[in-house]
C-alpha cells in the first residue's frame, strides 16, 4: 500500500517508519525542511531504539522518503495518516488548527479515494468534524478514521477526551498490536 504520513515526529516518523519495514511504500512529510534533509540522511531526530537502523535499511530498499511536498505525497498515496502536533492550549483542548490545516491540505490536493488517519491526540467528535470539512472541499471522496497513538498500558479506544494526556511516555509509543491483556472495568 501507499502511505503518506504528515508530520516526522515521535509518532509520525515511528509509523512511517515501521509502516515501511513491514512492506508498504511510504513518504513522509514534514513542513520542517531542515528535519527533511537530516531524515534523508538517515538520521533520525529523536532517540528511539533500533529506529535508525530500520530507517537506513527502509530508504536503501527505497521504501520510505522524506518531502516537503504534502499535495505531491498525497497524490501519491492511498491512505494518509495526520501526525502533526495538537498541543493543549491554556483552555486545555487540544489546539487542533495544524490538523486541521492538514486535512484541508490532503482534500484540495486529493485526486482519487483517500483514506485519512487521525493519529493526532483530538478530543471526541473531531473526526466528525474532520469529514464534514473535508467533505465540503474535496473532489474525490474521502474517508476520516481515527487511529490515535496509545502506549499498550492504556485501554483500548477509539479517541480521546480533550486536553487529556495519553498515558504512554515518549520512550514507549512506538506502533503496537492493541493490547490483549486488557479487561474493561467492572462496573460500580
Ligand atoms: N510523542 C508521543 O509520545 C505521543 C504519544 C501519544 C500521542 N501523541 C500525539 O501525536 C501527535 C504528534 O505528536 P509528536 O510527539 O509526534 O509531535 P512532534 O511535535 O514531535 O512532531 C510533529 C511534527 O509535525 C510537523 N509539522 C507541523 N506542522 C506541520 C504541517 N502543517 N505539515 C507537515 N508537518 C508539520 C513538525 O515539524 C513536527 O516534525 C500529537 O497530537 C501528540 O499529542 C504523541
């Protein structure tokens, strides 16, 4: 599959990154050029363990690129995953105007059915909000999904409360198959 992910920080260059080891071919892309070139070396920003082996090994099969260029890897992709910051604002909701900025990137430079992926900490009803407004720009139809970053020790969910923290550190949030050790809560 195709993948573009918007935003190369911990989270968007971790997925970009282990999207490209299990096969799919990805583009990474971050507003930050000189981040873009340093990532085209193959060197990573951020510490993350075994991350710059992987990210070496991925641009020397040519599965994974670094750009600049949103509406470019849009069009070349099928699914475009969000990983840009949403920090918490002195409200404390989550400042969604990057995101969302990013959405109406991907639906004026869509050409085909694209998926979008909100991995971006959101409050609940964003991906709502999301599709409306891509809705009322795009061409071409296009799905809003919610895939937002959890550490495994965290309850499986869909989304997230506003201004809420997730409960992972930095250090453990690299892309994981959902927990299967977790049980719901009894009821009170
Ligand atoms: N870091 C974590 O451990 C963690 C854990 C869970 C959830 N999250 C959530 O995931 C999201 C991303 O977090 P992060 O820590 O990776 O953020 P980050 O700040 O490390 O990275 C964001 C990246 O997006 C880029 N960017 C900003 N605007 C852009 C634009 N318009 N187009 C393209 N790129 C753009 C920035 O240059 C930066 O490289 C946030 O919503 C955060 O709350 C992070």
């Amino acid at each position: 599959m195709r993948i573009a992910v918007v935003g190369t920080g911990y989270v968007g260059l971790v997925a970009g990154t282990c999207f490209a080891e299990t096969g799919h071919l990805v583009t990474c892309v971050d507003v930050d050029e000189a981040k873009v070139q340093t990532l085209r070396r193959g060197e990573t920003p951020i510490y993350e363990p075994g991350l710059e082996e992987l990210l070496g090994r991925n641009i020397a099969a040519e599965r994974i690129s670094f750009t600049a260029d949103l509406p470019g890897a849009v069009r070349g992709a099928e699914v475009v995953f969000i990983a840009v910051g949403t920090p918490q604002g002195d409200d404390g909701n989550a400042d969604l105007r990057v995101a969302m900025k990013v959405a109406h990137q991907i639906a004026d430079a869509a050409e085909r059915y694209t998926v979008i992926v909100n991995k971006s900490t959101v409050p609940v009803g964003t991906a709502a909000r999301m599709q409306a407004e891509v809705t009322a720009r795009t061409k071409v139809p296009i799905d809003v999904v919610s895939n937002p970053e959890f550490g495994s020790s965290s309850a499986p969910s869909a989304t997230a409360p506003a201004g809420s923290s997730p409960s992972c550190t930095r250090r453990s949030c690299a892309p994981r198959a959902p927990s299967t050790s977790w049980t719901p809560p009894r009821p009170s």
